[in-house]
C-alpha cells in the first residue's frame, strides 16, 4: 500500500498566499497526468453513445476542463494563472482555504465528474470511473493524520467550482437556442437546401449565437465570402465545383483514405432497403482531443500540464465552431452535392455523406486550424504517429507537425466531394487566426514557455 506524509507549507506568491501539501512524495503525486487523459477519453465515449452534434461537443470539453483547471489551479499558483477573468464572465469562481491541505488530483477529478454528469447522459459509465479513481487516491490516505478531512474537503471544492460553472453556462445562449422554432433558412439559387441521403434540417443554425469563452463575438474574425454563385460553365463558381466533381471521379486510394480518416461525422446514416442504420463515429473536436494527449505524451505531462493542454484545446474548439456556424448561417452557400446533381450528373454521390449545414466555410478545416495552432505553440513542432481512428477499422497515419494534420483534415473535405476550395481554405485561414488569439489572450502560465 502507497503511503504519503504531509506537512503543511504556506508560500508567497504574486497571487497570495497558497496552501501547498509537501511530502516525500509530493513531486511524485501530480507527476501522473492518467487521469485527466481518462476523463477526456471519457466523454469521447459517451458523446459518441449520445450522439450530439460537432458544435456542442466541442462545448462539453471546454466547460468540463475549465471547471478541472479552475479547482486544481490554486495549488499551482506558483505556475498557473486563473481563468477568472480571463474568460467571458467567468469572474467568481469558489476559491479554496488557504489554510488548509488539499489534493488537487481529487479537486479536478470532482469537478470533471461534475460538470460531465451535468451535461451528458450516461452518469453510469463517468461515476464508474470517478469510484475508482477516488478509492485508489482515498487508499494514499489511510494512516495519513486527518486523511480523511483532506479526502472530503478536495472534492468538495472540486464540487463547488464544477457547481459554479454550471450556473456560469446556464447564459451561454444553449438552453435559449434548445427553445427556438424550426429555423427557417432562405430558399433560392445558389443557397444551402437539405441534402441526400437524410434530407436533414439545417443544425445547430443558431449556434453562431453561443457566447464565445474568449473572442469579443461570433464575427470578430471573419472569413473571405464564397465564390459568386454562377451556373455558367468556366465561370468561377462552376469551376470549383467541377474541381471536386472531376476528383471525386479519378479519387485514388490514398485520398479515400485520407477522407474517411478525417470524416468525423459523430452520425453517419446509411440505409439498406427502406431501413435506415447509424453509424456512430468520433467527432472532429473529439480528434482533436485526442491529439492533445499526443503532445502531452511527447512532452511527458504531468497533470497540470495535461489540464492546460485539454482546456486551451477545448475553448479552441468552442469558439472556432461559433465563428464557423456565424458565417454558414450568414452566407447560407450550396453544397457541391446539391449543384452537381442538378446540373452535372444526377446519380453522383460524394465519397463521404454531407453534413447537414450550410457549405461555406468548411468547420473542420476552421477548428483543425485553431486546435493546431494550440497544440504547436504549446508542444512545439514534432512528428507523431495518429492513431485515433483505429477504433473505426482506419489505420495509422503519420504527420510532420500539427499544422500538417489540419491542412491534411481540410484538403480531405475536398476530397470526400462536400467543400469546396474556397471553403477549405478560408476555414484553415479563420481557424489559425482564432488560434493565435486565443493563445494570446489566455495567459495561463507564468512565465509562459
């Protein structure tokens, strides 16, 4: 049985006075990062069971690892910087007693449990996972003096900032938005109309009205418009559009791999007959995610560290989608699938299935963008293998650096047959921009490496 021995050290620091747990092993106990990573890994898990859209799981990581940042960071205070004020409203947080010792594994841990069972639906699977963790940390314990104390009074805290939370993101606009009429999205040549093989309604049309975590608004970066709608042949708009036709038609073996590895459609439907099946599958901030734990491997994390990398990654994700959706649903542009049928070829199907939204601009590009543009000037550039899609029958795929793995998720768009050029290319262009402010405005480390 492992056992630690504390004494309490009270420490200076440019944010106050901090309560720190010293020990033989006290360098040791936050050195693992495992635990983080099961938790993202987690809610990969029971997103995909659950099946919500790219949008709002890219909210769920956010808030799930603030909410962990925010419990653990004030035993980190040497090092790390709050969140509070750093992001939009986010002003109050509970703040620990700084006379007291805490675990600020179990801190994060509660907070994580917290906020996941808030806003996903399977508690079974994350309090499964929370028992265990707790019990093996609660077993450090046993002969320790007030061990017990220390055990209840890290997960409450933990609690009580996941709570805060909670109420913080009741006003993002989410639970509005849940109650809005059926959108009503313009009809007329060169606009967005449902596509094969669902016909589905427009998602997630108003999450351009979200409140983003650190830009000043949906449109504070905007985008390049799409190419002039033109039906004539060798005008601009007809040319990108026989460009993703004449590829899907000579697609190789390398590119169909390069789609389906970035397809990221967390529902993919297909039928058989007049039965219609679901596919569930990984979601592009999901891929992401898990390329964050890529860096924090490289760089060997310890906890503190992977929290950092998780939540800068997460509110990447959040606000680069609330950009995205804010051009989709302002430019409201056609699907290549839409235009070839009716003017091209009536039987030609892209290679993957078009998502249900508006074309311009591409959100896996806009969000691959921002995330790598964390991850490189957070982990720097290194090559790595991803594995993320083996799950899914896909194999391994190599990449020199972040960057190289976004452009490749954009061009795969292209590919697939449901973006086009312009799409891609101002998605990747948005994203880097979303990324390096982020990076800029969010001063979580001290001093920042």
């Amino acid at each position: 049985m492992k056992h630690i021995f504390i004494c309490i050290a009270v420490l200076l620091s440019g944010d106050g006075i901090i309560a720190k747990v010293t020990s033989l092993s006290d360098s040791n106990i936050y050195r693992s990062a495992q635990f983080v990573h099961d938790w993202n890994a987690k809610m990969t898990d029971i997103i995909m069971e659950d099946g919500f859209s790219p949008a709002v799981i890219a909210k769920h990581y956010a808030y799930a690892n603030i909410a962990a940042y925010t419990a653990a960071q004030p035993g980190f205070a040497q090092m790390y910087r709050p969140l509070t004020g750093q992001i939009n409203l986010y002003t109050n947080p509970p703040f620990p007693d700084t006379s007291l010792m805490y675990d600020w594994r179990l801190c994060a841990i509660a907070a994580y449990r917290t906020i996941v069972n808030k806003v996903l639906y399977r508690s079974q699977y994350s309090d499964s996972m929370y028992k265990a963790q707790v019990e093996s940390i609660e077993e450090e314990y046993e002969e320790v003096k007030n061990g017990d104390d220390i055990v209840s009074r890290s997960i409450k805290h933990g609690e009580s900032v996941a709570k805060y939370t909670i109420a913080w993101f009741k006003d993002d606009g989410h639970i509005k938005n849940q109650g809005r009429p059926r959108y009503n999205f313009p009809r007329g040549k060169g606009y967005w109309m449902p596509t094969p093989p669902e016909f589905a309604d427009p998602l997630d049309p108003w999450f351009k009205t979200m409140r983003p975590l650190v830009l000043d608004s949906a449109r504070q970066f905007k985008p390049l418009p799409p190419v002039t709608y033109d039906e004539t042949p060798n005008s601009p708009f007809y040319d990108q559009v026989m460009q993703v036709y004449i590829t899907s038609k000579n697609i190789d073996a390398e590119q169909k791999e390069i789609a389906a590895f970035w397809d990221c459609n967390p529902i993919k439907a297909w039928h058989q007959g007049h039965f219609v099946f679901n596919t569930r599958q990984i979601s592009p901030g999901g891929h992401w995610m898990s390329l964050a734990k890529v860096g924090c491997d490289y760089k060997q994390a310890n906890m503190m560290e992977a929290i950092e990398a998780y939540t800068l990654v997460g509110i990447s994700l959040f606000d680069a989608f609330i950009s995205c959706w804010a051009e989709k649903y302002s430019s409201h542009s056609i699907r290549p699938v839409t235009f070839i049928n009716k003017f091209i070829d009536s039987t030609w199907e892209p290679y993957l299935q078009t998502p249900p939204f508006p074309e311009h601009i591409s959100g896996h590009s806009t969000i691959s963008a921002a995330s790598a543009e964390i991850l490189t000037r957070l982990f720097g550039e290194f090559s790595y293998q991803d594995s993320t899609e083996v799950r899914f029958g896909l194999p391994v795929r190599s990449f020199t650096n972040y960057h190289a793995a976004a452009w490749e998720a954009s061009v795969s768009r292209i590919y697939g047959g449901i973006h086009f050029r312009r799409g891609c290319d101002e998605g990747n262009r948005l994203g880097k921009e979303i990324g390096g402010y982020i990076w800029d405005k969010l001063n979580l480390r001290k001093p920042r490496e």
